[in-house]
C-alpha cells in the first residue's frame, strides 16, 4: 500500500481490495465444492456440505467413468468442433459486414442498419427457424446448430461502432501506399481490431459451447449431440442409468453405487472447463491503448 495516501484513501483502498476477495471466493467457492464433491467416496457423498472444499476421502471413480463413456466423448468433440467451426464463420462474417457497414459511402448504409435492428426488435420464434432448417436440409445435420446466429446483430452493432473510430488518417495513408480495400481490412483493420474481435470471439464462444436448446431439438441422432444435451439429459432429467449403463445398475455392480450428485457435480464441471481454460488466453488481446501513437499529429 502506498504511504503517501491520506487515510480515508487507505480505508477506500481496503473495502474495494475486500470486496474484490469476496467476489473471488464467492465465484471459487461453488467450483471447488464441486470439484470436492466429484472426488469424495460414494459411501460419504450424501452427507457432503454444500459449503466444503476438501473431498470427504478420495474415489476418482466418478471421473474414470465419465472420461470414459462414449456418450461424454462424443458429446466434448462435438461440442468442441462445432463451437470452434460457429466461432470462426462468426468471427469472419461479423467483422466483414461491420467493416462494410461502417464505412461512410457504403450504398443503402442507413437501410441496412435498419434491417438489422428489426432483427434484434422482431427475432423470429423457433418455429419458422425449424421450417427454415426443414426447407433447406439441414435437421439432423450439426449446421443447423452452427449456423444459428451466424451473425449476432448485437456483436455487429459493437464492431460496427469500433471500426468507426479508427483514424481515418490510417486509412489514407494505406491507400497511399497503394493498399487495395482488402489490404487494408486484413493488414491494418485487423491488427488494430484485435482486441474487439477476441471480445466478440468470446461471445460467439460462450454463446455456442452452451447452446443446447435448438440442438436437442434439431438433433434426433444421439451421436451428434454436443456435450450441453448430454449434461441435460443427465443432471436435468437424473437420468444416471444414460451414464452408469443399465447393465451396470442391474446387475448392482461397483460403478452403480457412483452418487448421482457426484455424476452431476462431474458432469458441470466438464462443461466449465473449457470456458474457463480458453479464457486466460483471450485476455492477452484485452490490450489498452492499441491505436496509442498510430496516429502523430
């Protein structure tokens, strides 16, 4: 802490510090309980606290057995190619429209944006987007989930707003050097875009890995269901025999003494996970001062 603060600069200093541990543990806490909760031996999983943070003992058979079935492996690549696969044409489609769009001589500029924002006022409901997905082939098919909300009209209106405020000096002195339009979006745009494209990257991340409505709905093959549809029909439904097996549960084996809350517990945190482990590496790209010093008056 610095000394040359004044006192009352001390005690705002404490509260905020205070107040930011509190948030950290109340954000770890329900994790780790988890993680506890997954770990601790099926004999003490009923009477675990809600509160604890240690396993009660130590069973990694809740783990084993997830890792290992085929419906959780199926449902973490699934989940993982088609999340990656929405993300780039997300990424690539939003940031080409928005550049279009935010450029001044744009014809039809205002009309455009229009249709935009009656998109985002009159969204259509899920049974015209069904017909849609029937008409065009695509039910039963992993596009129909990756192509929902290929552009997001709300992360278009954000790119749209940071691309405006890019010096238009910039833009002229790489048409001066002789940069054609595409040059100048992939060599100059882009790299001064970053920061802005890995906030939207994140979105459209976070938007698909837990998508599971509109894929439990399109998707009538259990093989192409991503992970979210597992966990729902797991954890929403209870159902332990999808996870255990039911010749397991029949014939009373080690596996079908496996708490369901630990399944659960299990099955959330494989969810997280990777939200959590990709996070980290987006946040390089939340960089202050990107356009500092490109522009010398």
């Amino acid at each position: 802490m610095n000394s040359r603060r004044t006192p009352l600069e001390r005690i705002e200093y404490i509260i905020i510090l205070s107040t930011l541990l509190l948030l950290v543990v109340f954000t770890i806490q329900p994790l780790l309980n988890l993680l506890a909760l997954s770990f601790t031996e099926p004999s003490k999983v009923a009477g675990f606290s809600g509160l604890s943070i240690f396993p009660d003992g130590f069973s990694p058979d809740v783990w084993m057995l997830l890792l290992q079935h085929p419906n959780v492996q199926r449902g973490i690549f699934n989940s993982i190619w088609m999340t990656a696969v929405s993300v780039v044409i997300g990424v690539s489609g939003t940031a080409l429209m928005a550049w279009g769009m935010s450029r001044p001589g744009l014809p039809g500029r205002r009309l455009i944006f229009l249709f935009v924002l009656v998109t985002i006022v009159f969204e259509p409901g899920i049974i015209p987007d069904y017909f849609l997905m029937k008409n065009l082939g695509l039910l039963n098919t992993p596009w129909s989930v990756i192509l929902y909300k290929a552009i997001n009209a709300w992360y278009l209106i954000i790119l749209i707003r940071f691309f405006e405020e890019i010096p238009k000096e910039l833009l002229e002195a790489a048409e001066l050097d002789g940069a054609n339009p595409f040059q100048t979006f992939f060599q100059v745009v882009v790299p001064l875009a970053k920061p802005a494209l890995a906030t939207i990257a994140l979105f459209y991340l976070v938007l698909h890995w837990n998508e599971f409505f509109r894929a439990m709905i399109y998707l009538n093959d259990q093989s192409k269901w991503p992970l979210q549809v597992v966990l729902r029909q797991f954890v929403i439904e209870g159902d332990k025999v999808a996870i255990v097996g039911a010749n397991n549960v029949n014939n009373n084996l080690g596996l079908a003494q496996i708490n369901i809350r630990a399944l659960k517990a299990g099955m959330i945190l494989i969810t997280i996970v990777p939200i959590l482990a990709i996070y980290p590496l987006i946040l390089k790209f939340f960089t202050k001062g990107t356009m500092a010093g490109a522009v010398k008056g």
